[in-house]
C-alpha cells in the first residue's frame, strides 16, 4: 500500500468511528434516552472541521485532481459525485451545529431535529467512506501512473511532516477523537 493509500484508509477508520457514536447518540435522541451535551459538542466540532481541514483537501486536490487530470471520461463521474457530497456534508454539519445548539438551549422540536439530523449524518458518512474505498480509490490505482502516485505520496509525507507545521491542530484533533470514542462508546449490551 502506498503512503497516501495508507493515509487515507486510517483517516476513513478514524471518521467510520467517529459515526458509529453519532449513530449511537442518535438513537438515544431518538428514544428519549440521556445524552452528554459535552460530548455531543466534542463530535460536532470534530466533524466541523477535521473532514475540512485534514482530510477533503489530501482527496480533492491531490488524489482527485491527478485522477480527473488521467482519465476525465473513466473517473469524472464518480469525482463529481464525490465533490458534490463534500459541499453537501459541509451543509448537513452546520445544521447539525445549530440544532445542537438549539437542543442545549433547550429549545422545542429541537432533540428530534438533532436526532434526525445525527442519523443521517452518520449514514450518509459510512455511505461516502464505502464511495471512495470501493469504487473511487480502486479507479485510482487502475488509472494513476508510477509518476503520480509518488507526487501524491510526496504531497501527503509533508502534510504529515510535523516538522511543517499543523502539529498542534493535529494533536488536536486526536485528543477530540480520543474523547469521543471514550465517551461515546455504548455500554455492554446495547
Ligand atoms: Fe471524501
Ligand atoms: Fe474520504
């Protein structure tokens, strides 16, 4: 597997994660069950920025870009759809925000917005996630030359480089994740 093979597959991991405990809180929304607003917070800013910042950028201006550039006609479909539920994600988490926002203020109708909000949030993200893994990252390694995949793999190692900057965002966000794996993982049984 390559670098950005690599990088790529531990980053999806890490947000396959991350929505699991969305789906989780969701059905505790759903079912009128206790919810922790701290937690619900640390997910909404994790996915507010972590996709943004870290992991959109590597896809759509490395890896999709060179795809597009070899061969439009075999990958511009699924690349189109791809950016497409990029913006569409970015949407869907912003109102997700506000419907947090509203639920801890305690407004009415507010924990069923979230929770419709938090549940399909999370399926759409596992859907995106088997998108990429199985149909667009096999037509990268069907069009992608030697040549590519190391200017790709180059472009990853220093982003990754935290010697380059972005160390203490990236600490960051290992922390948030770390948080809500911790504090979001159902209880035996469920
Ligand atoms: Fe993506
Ligand atoms: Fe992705």
């Amino acid at each position: 597997m390559r670098l950005a093979q690599r990088v790529l597959a531990r980053e999806h991991l890490a947000l396959r994660a991350v929505a699991r405990v969305v789906a989780f809180e969701a059905r505790m929304l759903q079912e009128d069950k206790p919810v922790d607003g701290g937690l619900l917070q640390s997910i909404v800013d994790y996915v507010t920025e972590f996709p943004d910042r870290i992991h959109h950028p590597k896809e759509e201006d490395h890896l999709f870009a060179r795809m597009r550039a070899r061969n439009a006609g075999l990958c511009g479909a699924v690349l189109d759809e791809l950016l497409d539920e990029h913006q569409k994600e970015e949407k869907h988490i912003a109102e997700l925000g506000r419907a947090l926002k509203d639920f801890l203020a305690g407004a009415d109708g507010a924990r069923q917005r979230l929770a419709d909000l938090a549940g399909s949030y999370a399926f759409f993200l596992d859907r995106h996630i088997d998108l990429e893994n199985l149909e667009a990252f096999p037509l990268a390694e069907k069009v992608l030359t030697e040549e590519d995949w190391a200017a790709i793999d180059a472009a990853f190692a220093e982003n990754d480089d935290p010697l380059a900057g972005g160390k203490d965002e990236k600490q960051r966000f290992a922390e948030l994740h770390r948080r809500i794996l911790a504090l979001g993982a159902p209880p035996p049984g469920l």
